[in-house]
C-alpha cells in the first residue's frame, strides 16, 4: 500500500502534485536541488495545511538520501532527457527495491528513460495534466518492462485523490497532447490567416464544439514555449510534417510572448 510519496522537483508540476497528495493524507517528502524551489512549495503548502491537512507528514529536502522510505516517488523534473536519466540512476541508489518509480514527463519515451533503471519493472510513466488540483485525469504509461502487478496499487493510490485514469502505450504525445496540440496548431494557422479574431475562433470552438476553453486561450494557459516544444517532438518522433508549429508560433516563442505566464500571448493578461 502507498503511504509515502517522494516529490522529485519542486517546480510547477511538482508543488501542484504535493497540494492534491497532501489533501489526501500521503506523507510527503519534496526534493528538489534549489532550496528557492523548496520555499515556494513550503508557502503554498502551509496555506493549505490548516484547511485540509490530515495529520501526514511533509518533508523539504535537496537531499535525494530523504526519500528512502518512500514507496512510491514522481519524478517531476525539467523536461530534459539527461537530467532525469541521471535522476533514475542515482534513487535507484537511495530507494528500496519495492519502490515504484514513475515520472510525470509530457513528452519524452517512457520506453527510452526505462533503459536508465536497473530495475525497470517497477518504472512507469504517471502523466498528470496542469493544474491537477482541477484536472482530475492521468494516464497511466505502459512500457515493454513493466511489471503489470504495480497498476493496481498505482491505480488504488489515484482513486484515493479523486483521480480518473486510464492505460496507454508509450507512443509520442501519449493521448491528451498527441490530439490537443494539433488542434491548437490548427488554430493558430486559422488566426495567422485571418480567419477570425483570437475570441471568435475561441468561441467557435467553445459554443460550435462544446469546448470548455478556446484552443487559443488554451495554449496560453498551457504555455506556448511548451506548445511548440510538444508539437516538435510529435513531427519528430512520427517524422511526420502534420504536425510542424505554424510559424507564428514560433515567432510568438521567439518574442518571448508565451502566453498566461508572461501576461501576453493571443490575449494580453
Ligand atoms: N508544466 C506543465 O504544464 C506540465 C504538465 C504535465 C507534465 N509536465 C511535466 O512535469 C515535469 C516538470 O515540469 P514543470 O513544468 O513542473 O517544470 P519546472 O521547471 O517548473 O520544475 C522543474 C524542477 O526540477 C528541479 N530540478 C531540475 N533538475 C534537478 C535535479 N537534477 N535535481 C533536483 N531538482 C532538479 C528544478 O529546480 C525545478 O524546481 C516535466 O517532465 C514536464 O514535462 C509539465
């Protein structure tokens, strides 16, 4: 049974996934190499402490030793193939073996990053969407090596959170990203054509598709550094030119208008 979960990164992904973990009563414990990362998470977290706290644990660390007694740990570092594959090596080190190791990638093989694990069986990708304290979904990435026994306990762990999932392969984009991300291109080509204005091709798909949110406002939310990088890896990894970024997006990138986060992409914030 899972009762100790261990947060690699404390970043975006990470200090939303330590919010809805610590709701649910696991023990926590948050590792990440930037103590300025670990403060933020700590902030947060003692906001929420009073309202919801069920007498679980937390611990704040940059020291990777801390999350030996942790059944299960989410890598939720940057989104760079080296950095968590050095990542693997070194907890596998400082964990027991009946640990679960999962990472919270958006884009990069789980297949690939398992080869990085001495044992591999007990490796699997765990995909949470952004913010997951509202987006109650993850799905659950198989590999070649996994050892099928550990579903049941990871599936057990997420119903405890109020988690919908489900099962899918290790194919580029998984399923959420592999079909949002061309529609959002899509999109954006409509809007650098001239279709329509930013809020009419949003409200087309939000009245037209019954869409909670536009996909333009959508990929503001998201991140468009973070839309073009999936899109790339989706051309590259299909080699298929489908899904190459409309140029606008890149130049959006390039201007540094990346949408919600820095108060301006297809909307101003
Ligand atoms: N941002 C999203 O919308 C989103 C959604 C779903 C999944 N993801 C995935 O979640 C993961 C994390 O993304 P994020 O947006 O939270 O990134 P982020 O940049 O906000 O956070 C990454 C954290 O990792 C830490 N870190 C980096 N290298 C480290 C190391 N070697 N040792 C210890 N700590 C280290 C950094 O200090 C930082 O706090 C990525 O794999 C990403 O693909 C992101």
């Amino acid at each position: 049974m899972i009762t100790d979960v261990g947060i690699a990164g404390s970043g975006l992904m990470g200090s939303a996934l330590a919010t809805i973990n610590l709701q649910a009563g696991y023990n926590l414990v948050i590792f990440d190499m930037k103590k300025s990362q670990l403060s933020k998470t700590q902030s947060k977290l003692n906001k929420i402490t009073d309202e919801l706290y069920q007498g679980a644990t937390v611990k704040y660390t940059d020291d990777i030793s801390s999350m030996k007694n942790c059944n299960l740990i989410i890598e939720c570092l940057t989104e760079d193939e080296n950095i968590k594959s050095n990542f693997y090596k070194k907890i596998e080190e400082n964990c027991t073996k009946e640990s679960i190791i999962a990472t919270n990638t958006s884009s990069i093989s789980i297949n690939r990053l398992a080869e990085n694990l001495q044992f591999p069986a007990r490796f699997l990708g765990l995909h949470f969407m952004n913010p997951p304290q509202v987006i109650k979904f993850v799905e659950i990435i198989n590999h070649e090596s996994l050892d099928k026994r550990i579903l049941g306990e990871i599936k057990q762990y997420l119903r405890v959170m109020e988690m919908i999932s489900i099962e899918c392969n290790d194919k580029p984009g998984f399923i959420v990203n592999r079909v949002l991300l061309p529609m959002i291109n899509e999109a954006i080509y409509c809007y650098e054509n001239g279709t329509s204005d930013a809020k009419s091709i949003d409200t087309a798909l939000k009245v037209g598709a019954n869409h909670p949110m536009g996909p333009l406002e959508l990929a503001d939310f998201i991140g468009l550094d973070t839309c073009l990088f999936i899109l790339k890896v989706l051309q590259e990894d299909f080699n298929d030119l489908k899904y190459k970024p409309c140029p606008l997006l890149e130049e959006y990138v390039r201007l540094g208008k990346l949408g919600k986060k820095t108060k301006e992409g297809f909307y101003k914030y």
